[in-house]
C-alpha cells in the first residue's frame, strides 16, 4: 500500500511500515498545505492511506466519498516515541482497510 504520513507525525514512522511505501508530505514537498488540499494531492497522487495524529481531520472533512483511508494515531502525544510503537497494529491492519473509512489506533 501507498502511505502518506501527514506533516504532524515524524517521517521515521515510515520505516516502521516494511513491505509498503511510506512517505511524509514533507517529502513530497507538501509541508504548510491544509488537509483537504492534503487528502486531494494524496488521492491524485495514489495514495491508499493517510497516517494522522489529527484527531479532528474526520469530522473536518467528508472521508466517505474518498477514495483512500485514514488512520489516526491516538497516543498521549504524537512525539515518535508515542507514536512508534503503534506500527505493529498499524501494519497489522493496513491489508484490510477500506477506502472511505477512519480507524483510530490507540496505545
């Protein structure tokens, strides 16, 4: 799968996600853009998942009709050391993710 890793989490995650292509927006050259440009950019670009610590992104933005999925990390922080050792079910969970859909990961 194709992951993109918003701005608000650290790139090093993407190592994490062996056997997918993972890539920070800032990597893409897309730091400062707001989410709905961001989720457009990711769906144009063939993006599958969208990794978030932005608890707020699905009630800003219509995910249902979008042809890729969200995961929101929910830790006490979205400091790597928080978020990293989520991966696991991060990875665990990404073959069965739906376009469209929200799924929340917590520690």
């Amino acid at each position: 799968m194709r992951v993109l890793i918003d701005e608000c989490l650290n790139w090093r995650l993407g190592r994490a996600l062996t056997g997918h292509y993972a890539v920070s927006a800032q990597k893409m050259g897309w730091s400062g853009i707001q989410n709905g440009k961001l989720l457009a950019l990711a769906v144009e670009n063939g993006f599958d998942v969208l990794l978030t610590g932005d608890r707020n992104l699905s009630f800003q933005q219509n995910i249902a009709g979008l042809p890729i999925a969200i995961v929101v990390l929910q830790t006490k922080g979205i400091q790597l050391h928080h978020t990293l050792p989520l991966m696991p079910k991060v990875l665990a969970l990404l073959p069965a993710l739906k376009p469209g859909k929200v799924v929340r990961v917590t520690a």
